[in-house]
C-alpha cells in the first residue's frame, strides 16, 4: 500500500507483481533508502546520523516530519496553508530564537522544547 508513494510506480508495481527482492544498491537507486554503507559502518554511521538530528531544535523537527508527512497526502493548496500556519508558530517559539542567539554567540543551542 505505501511502496507506490515511496518508489516511482513502474517500480512499486514491478516488486509487488513478481514479489523480488531488490538489493541495497537497487534500493537506493529508486529511493527507497537514503544511503548504502558496510554493515562494519551501519551502526556509527545511524549514530552520526542520530546525532545530527538531535542537535536541532525538538519542535522543528517534530513539526518538519509532521509537514513531510502531511505533504504526501494533503492538496498542495491545503499543504501551502499548514505549512504558513507552522513556520509562523515556530518562529515564535523560544528555540527558534536560541538557535540564532546561540550561533551569534558561538556556543551549542540549549533547545527547551519550547
């Protein structure tokens, strides 16, 4: 049911026709995985990775992730509305003021998810 929104179409119906599997190489070539690494690097690469995220405000992302969802299923038009209706919350939020504050300062934002 979700493959057809992952992968472009001829894909999703090849793989779900036949029933083959497709490599890791395969996959991110259609976009089904971000990145391909050694599985001796999988587990650092995640944390990096991880750790990236986690350095960014907690209410953008989870208001970036929601938008991203959201945007797969919604009318552009209604997406558009969200999507002003959300970047105006966050720039009143007191993270989005630490992140600049603590740039200019040039130390690490203290997020309060607020």
């Amino acid at each position: 049911m979700r493959l057809p929104h992952t992968v472009p179409m001829s894909m999703a119906m090849e793989m779900l026709l036949t029933g083959e599997r497709i490599d890791a190489r395969r996959a991110y070539e259609v976009g089904l995985v971000s990145r391909v690494v050694e599985p001796e690097v999988l587990v650092p690469t995640a944390e990096r990775i991880a750790e990236r995220i986690g350095q960014n405000g907690p209410l953008a992302i989870r208001l970036t992730k929601e938008l991203a969802w959201r945007g797969r299923h919604t009318h552009p038009e209604d997406m558009l509305r969200f999507y002003a209706a959300v970047t105006a919350l966050i720039h009143e939020t007191e993270d989005a003021k630490e992140g600049p504050r603590a740039f200019s300062e040039k130390r690490t934002p203290r997020f309060q998810n607020r």
